[in-house]
C-alpha cells in the first residue's frame, strides 16, 4: 500500500467530516491533481461554504477564486461555478462546485462568508450572466455597462470566419 501524503490525508479526513455533516448533499467527489473537489446542489453551496469557514477542526478561512464554465450541451447543467476555498492553517484546498440551468442561472451570494467574494461573483456575472442573489451590488466589473450579452458564453463564435488577414498556420492549424 502506497503512504499517502499530508495532502492525501488532509484530503480524506475534510471528506468524512463533509459527508458526515451533509450526507445528501455531497453529488460526487474527486481529486483531480490532488485538489478534493466536491459537487453539491446550488442551493446548497451557501450553506456548505458556511460551514467550511465555521468549522473549528477544518477551518477554511480563504476564499481563492469564484469561477464560472458554461457547458452548453449539459441539459439543465449549462452552468457551473466553482469555488476554490483554502485553509491556511491545514493547507487544505478545496474546489466546491454547484451547477445551475441556462433557464435560471442563479445562486446565493457568499459576500455575506466572505466579502473577498464581491468582485469575483461580479467577475462571473460580468462573463457569464449567472446572478448571484443578494449580492449589495451585481453590475458588470470590466465590460462596457451597457453590454447585452456575457462573452464568455460559448454561444459566441471565436473568430470573425470573414477575416482574410490571418494566416491559420500561425494559429496552430493546417
């Protein structure tokens, strides 16, 4: 049997303490270059973070980054945004991802756990259009305030297909 590593062990204990105290909330988890990710239900996410920061063994007291990914073939999963908490205590990461539909994008705000979280949910709103409810101020950050659509949505072509001017050889094509 292979030894784990502070890592892996850290990894397996915030595992059992997340399973044992939110036993139907945990959809899936998984360790993807050794980050323990979980999946949990959107309306969830709030009360999951929550906990991560209050809870006096594992102490998650960072917030690193909110992210959102638009899948747009995932039927009623069109949306993923993604959580990257840390403890600086334990060195413990953990990814916490919710996933909300095109028809409602929408999730609770965490500026109430931690106000670091006001510029990034207006960061993914700004890219994406997935509203985080009762954020004090959800308006576009770096785009134009009177934009109509979220760039990021991959409903968007990359490139204009009329441009003659580039050469697809310098792009990695051909």
């Amino acid at each position: 049997m292979k030894a784990m590593n502070n890592n892996e062990i850290n990894n397996v204990f915030a595992l059992e303490r997340l399973k044992a105290e939110f036993t139907d909330k945990i959809l899936t988890s998984d360790e993807p270059f050794g980050l323990l990710t979980i999946e949990v239900p959107a309306a969830a996410a709030h009360e999951i973070v929550q906990w991560l920061k209050e809870d006096q063994v594992l102490r998650v007291d960072f917030l690193t980054n909110i992210a959102g990914v638009h899948y747009p073939t995932a039927e009623n999963r069109e949306f993923a945004v993604v959580y990257q908490l840390h403890s600086l205590v334990h060195n413990l990461r953990i990814r916490v991802k919710a996933f909300v539909p095109l028809s409602n994008p929408s999730i609770l705000s965490l500026t109430d756990i931690y106000s670091g979280a006001n510029w990034m949910e207006r960061e993914t709103f700004d890219f994406y259009g997935i509203q985080f409810i009762n954020h004090p101020n959800l308006m576009r950050i770096l785009n134009e305030e009177d934009m109509d659509y979220h760039p990021m949505r991959k409903e968007y072509q990359l490139e204009d297909a009329t441009r003659m001017d580039k050469d697809n050889r310098f792009f990695g094509r051909e």
